[in-house]
C-alpha cells in the first residue's frame, strides 16, 4: 500500500541554517502527531509536504506524486498555515468562498462548500464581518476552515491549536498535525514522530516514547511547610532515587524513576498522615525536558 | 491561455478587484489621482479672474499636466500596483493561500496583474478625464479635442500596461523592490530619456512621448531633446514590452521559492 506520505533523504536549509537533513520517514493513515521543540524543523517539513518549499536534497512525495509544482494534487491535500495570515479587507465568507472557487466548486456548490466549513470551525455568525474585525482565535478557525472546505483526503495542521475548539470533530481520513505542545497532540492520537534539530527522533506510538522517557528520572517538586517530616516518609522507597530541600526551606525535589508509583505513594501518604501541601508541580514534564533527557543533555 | 487558467483567472480578478476598491492605499491613490484635477481648476480660476490667458492654461495643461500623469502618475501607480502583487501576500504571509489551491501559478499572478490593472486604470482614465474636461470645456463641441483625449488616455492605459507589467516582474523577483522601481522611474526613465540618439529608446518614456502630440514651446518635457519614433512602432514596443514583462513575472512567480518567515 502506498504511504500518504514519504520522505526520502530529505534535506532543506536556508543558507547557513539547518531546517531539516536527511529525514526518511513514511505516514500511513490515520492522525500523526508531528512533534519538537520550536525550531526543529516540523514548519519547514509541513511547508515541503504541502509544496510550499522545495527539498534541497531528496524527495517527498504525497500519495505517491511530487508536491511542489505541481497544484492539481491540492485538489487531495488541505494545508493549514502556521502564520497569522488572512486578507483582512475580505469578510470571513468572501474568503472561503473564494478558496472554495479556486478549488473549482461553482455557484451553489461552492457557497454550500463554504458554509459547511466556516459551521464546521463556529464561525456562521460572523462570517459575513471584515476579516479585520476577526479576534486571534477567530482567524485561527478561519485559517483552519480554509483548510478543510474541499473535504481533503490529507489534512497538514501547523501549530494550530491555539484557541481553537477541539479538532478532533473534523472527519478527515488523513491528519498531520505540528506542536510543541506534547499534551495537545496527546489528546488527539498516539502516533506520534519526535523532529529535533531537523532530524526525526523519534517515531512510535507515544506510549513507547513515554515508556522511554520514565527510563529517565522524573523530578517532582512539593511545596510544604514541613518538607524534612515528608521526606522522613518518602526516603527508603525503590522508586526514589534523591530527595534534594528547596533553598528557602519551604520544600523538596524528588527524583522518581516510577513516577506512576511514586504519584500513587505520595498521595496515599498525604492522605494518611496529613502533611500539609501547597503546590505539587513536574519541572521536567514538558516536552523540551523529555528531548532534553533524549539526547542527553 | 487555457480554459483552465482563465477560470481561476477571472475569479482571482474579480475577487482582488472588488477587495481592491476597498483597500485603504486605493484611497490614497485616489487623493493623488485628483491632484492634477484640482491644479487644471485652480488654473482655470486664475483665467477667470484675469491673473492667466486662455492661452497660458493650454500651455499649463500641455507642459505640466501631461508630465505629472505621464511622467509621474502614471509610473507611481503603476509602481505600487505593480509590486504590491506579489510583495503584499509576502508582506501578509498571504500567498500560501493562493499557492495551496489546484490552481496554476500564473493563474494567480495574472488574476492579481489585470486586478490591479483595471483599478489603476479606473483611477488614471477618471482623474485624466475629468483634468482634460477641466483644461477644454471651451472647446468641448470641438472634435479635435475628442480625439486628443483619446489619445492621451490610450497612451495612459498603454503606459499603464507596460509599466504595471515591468514592476510586476520586479516584486515577483524580490521583496523590497519598490527602492529599486522609484530608481528606475526618477533615475533611468528620467534622466535617461533626455540621452540623444538611439540611448533614449530604452526607457518606456520615449515609446510614451513618442505617441503625444508635441505642443510648441522649447522647454516641453515631450520635445526636450526628444527624437519621437513612429506611432505605430511606438505602440507595439510598448504592448510588445509589456507582454514580454508579463512573461518574465509569470516566468519568475511559477519558480521562485517564496519563504513567508523564519523557518521552524
């Protein structure tokens, strides 16, 4: 069976800055998560995959053709941008009938079209205001209906879940979705390819990656009045690997390589001895922190 | 052309011009555009009130109102209509929407091109026509000046098509090409035309002048070192220059690689 989408040897840079290199990689169907850290790569690989860049180096191909130049295959693709981009002297409905014309629907069909997209993302009632008049979040859907009126077979979403409802009501046989947000993608499937510093990661199903990321250990920081008395308790278990005393002496860092266990200990323990606690909080739960346990930093 | 392109031709220009007549810069184009109108009334005021001949106001229209549109209105327009065709969608981060659409580029660009055209056009043929009736209202039974308006505002829409088309080229080559257009208009076109002999013939100016009459007078722009080409030569250098700017933006427009920001 044919990929919807295949890299081979994939390379881009602009001058002397890296955007990807030597990237192979297959998507089969369903919803991809396309994840990393900000200046990664996950843009310049999106803007390849929908023809808007053209590979330095090897190939990428969607539904077995070549991207770049060659617009017919748009026809099968939707591409949701990144920028904060619209032409705001147009009304959201001028807007999206006019990509939707461009697709080549034609009168009814086209405004039928149009409608259905901007209901899709919320915005039948304002879609007759300029454009300029639209909040963040508004333009955010626009950008997203602009995308998904054609009903593509392969849907590309770069970064677009910044005030936007929840995307997973859009029936699309494709989905390749960019963040850096790792809970966002999270919600939306478990497929998953890790890009950092232009080069894929790591590529799986995201319980195996996080499976990999508890081979690692995970700080948990307790604000408490009384962090020596908690740390009394705490000490002793295998799954703790260091307890360290926060400076003003209002609480303690604890180094876990169960975190699941740790988090159903520490709650019992709470419970049953009534150690006061302010604040429970995961420094190194963010996706920068995973990466940065991957390549070792 | 194919019947292909010139769908989304006609729906990219319909769309572009009506958003176009509401643009804020259209605006302030027409501000401009009414400039010469309000200098031809203030002219014939004068006449009125006796501090001007009838004959100084024909000399003011000749002289100076035919170098301010053909050699400054006319270029400016052009100038911004032209660059803006590309250079604002790169400016706004626009164009993915357009080049994300199973549409051709040249599709695009020439939508956008006649878009932009017909609005200078509009602005250029509205302010010349109401500055001429401004400058001849004496002598509107008068079929000569008939002919004399429709000469100017064919040469206006060539000039229009010619020069739109050149800084076309120009914004689809590079962002900030405005710089290098206001160059090319009060640098090349302006000194460059004054050059004898065959020198001259590269600027889009000479085709220009070489199609207006030539009123009497020494210092006119249109006979200042001027040695005109034949009408019908002129006319088709300028459509046959302007056909080949066209070609070199959509050459440009369909392969250049436009990247809208830092890249992630």
């Amino acid at each position: 069976m044919t990929p919807v989408l295949k890299a081979e040897k994939l390379s881009k840079w602009y001058g002397n800055i890296l955007g990807i290199s030597d990237i192979n990689l297959e998507i089969r169907s369903g919803i991809t998560g396309l994840l990393g850290p900000n200046g990664a790569g996950k843009s310049t690989f999106l803007k390849i995959a929908a023809g808007q860049l053209k590979p330095k180096l090897g190939a990428l191909t969607v539904f077995g053709e070549p991207v770049y130049g060659n617009p017919r295959l748009f026809r099968r693709i939707g591409f949701c941008p990144e920028h904060d981009s619209a032409y705001v002297e147009m009304s959201g409905r001028g807007f999206i009938l006019l990509l939707a014309r461009l697709h080549g629907f034609a009168g009814a069909e086209a405004a039928a079209k149009a409608e259905k997209a901007l209901a899709t993302v919320g915005l039948l009632d304002s879609q007759d205001r300029l454009i300029k008049g639209y909040s963040f979040g508004m333009r955010q859907r626009l950008r997203l209906a602009s995308s998904i009126l054609h009903e593509p077979e392969l849907l590309m979403l770069d970064e677009p879940l910044r005030g936007v409802d929840p995307l997973w009501r859009i029936r699309i046989m494709q989905l390749i979705v960019s963040s850096h947000i790792l809970p966002e993608i999270e919600a939306m499937t478990n497929e998953i390819v890790l890009i950092h510093q232009g080069k894929i990661f790591a590529k799986g199903d995201i319980h195996r990656i996080r499976n990999l990321i508890d081979s690692h250990p995970h700080q948990v920081s307790i604000r408490t009045p009384h962090p020596r008395q908690l740390a009394a308790r705490l000490i002793g278990n295998d799954f703790i690997s260091g307890i360290e005393f926060a400076s003003d002496h209002r609480g303690l860092t604890v180094r876990t390589n169960q975190r699941d266990q740790f988090f159903t200990h520490l709650m019992s323990l709470l419970a049953e001895s009534g150690v006061e606690t302010e604040e429970i909080t995961s420094p190194d739960d963010n996706l920068q922190a995973v990466f940065d346990y991957l390549i070792g930093k | 052309m194919t019947m292909k392109a010139k769908r989304p031709i006609r729906i990219l220009f319909r769309s572009f011009f009506s958003s176009g007549l509401r643009a804020k810069r259209t605006r302030v184009f027409i501000l401009l555009a009414l400039v010469p109108v309000l200098l031809m009334l203030a002219a014939r005021i004068m006449e009125g009130v006796g501090s001007a001949s009838a004959s100084d106001v024909a000399g003011f229209f000749g002289h100076f109102m035919l170098s301010l549109y053909f050699q400054l209105l006319i270029p400016v327009l052009a100038l911004f209509f032209g660059t803006s065709i590309v250079n604002e969608e790169l400016d706004n981060k626009t164009l993915v929407y357009l080049t994300t659409v199973p549409v051709p580029r040249r599709a695009v660009l020439l939508g956008k091109y006649l878009a932009a055209l017909l609005l200078a056009a509009l602005l250029i043929v509205a302010g010349f026509l109401l500055c001429f009736l401004a400058a001849s209202f004496t002598r509107l039974g008068d079929a000569a000046a008939w002919e004399e308006l429709g000469l100017f505002l064919g040469t206006s829409l060539l000039a229009l098509f010619c020069y739109s088309a050149l800084f076309t080229a120009l914004g689809a080559f590079m962002k900030k090409s405005i710089l290098l257009g206001l160059f090319f208009v009060f640098g090349w076109e302006s000194v460059v035309q004054y050059f004898p002999g065959v020198t001259q013939k590269f600027t889009i100016i000479h085709w220009i002048k070489s199609l207006l009459p030539i009123p009497p007078g020494q210092n006119s722009f249109l006979s200042f070192q001027l040695q005109p080409s034949p009408p019908l030569q002129s006319v088709l250098t300028l459509l046959a220059a302007g056909l080949l700017f066209l070609y070199i933006a959509v050459f440009i427009f369909e392969r250049k690689e436009y990247i809208l920001s830092d890249n992630a």
